[in-house]
C-alpha cells in the first residue's frame, strides 16, 4: 500500500477514534482523565495520518502510539480494546525507526510507561 493509501486508512481510524470519543464524552473535552484518554487517542491517531502524509519522523509516529496504548493498557478498567485495536491498527501504517518495528515497539512501550508515571508525578 502506498503513502496516500496509508494516509486514508489511518486517518479513518482517528476519525473513528474522534467518533468514539464524542459518543462517549457527550462531546465534553473536559479534564476528566477518562476523557483526556479518548481525545488524546484520537489527536494521536490523527497525528500519526499527519506524519504517514509527510513521510515525517516515526519516533513521533511511535511516541503517539504509545499514549494510545497507555490508554489502552495502563488505565483503570484496562485492557481497553478499542484503544488496543487503535494501535495495532496503526502500527503498520507508520514508518520505522531505523526500519525497525522492535525498535518503534520499544519506543511506544517506553512512551507509555514515562506517560503512566508522569501522570501519576502529576496527580
């Protein structure tokens, strides 16, 4: 698949997110950790479609799935599937660090775990 391609999926997902998050929020954007979760997923996913577009930096493609999956498994009532489906679905559509899917998997692990504990230093 190409980039434009790429692209059309992935921003489909953050308009899923973004559709996700406005049913569940009431189309609130409050500070309410549960609502910060679901709208940063879906301003992650839509930066992750910004970044297959340009061909821009994967670390930040990764570091932006990684909050995803910091919402997903790393938040009261986890494991949250849709958030889970969210990025594996866009895993394969971002580029790689280095070419390298471990290196992009280590680097959102680490973004979700920094992500965990700076909201916990926070709160």
């Amino acid at each position: 698949m190409g980039r434009i391609g790429k692209t059309v999926v992935a921003g489909f997902d953050a308009l899923v997110m973004a559709g996700l998050a406005f049913v569940q929020t009431g189309g609130r954007f409050a500070l309410a950790p549960a609502e910060l979760v679901l709208w940063g997923s879906a301003v992650a996913a839509a930066i992750c479609a910004l970044i297959v577009y340009a061909a821009g930096s994967a670390v930040i493609a990764w570091l932006a799935i990684g909050y995803v999956l910091f919402g997903a498994l790393l938040t009261s009532g986890s494991p949250h599937w849709p958030l889970l489906a969210l990025s594996a679905a866009l895993m394969p559509l971002v580029p790689r660090p280095r070419g390298s899917v471990v290196l992009g998997l280590a680097i959102a692990v680490i973004a979700a775990v920094g992500t965990r504990y700076a909201i916990a230093a926070v709160l």
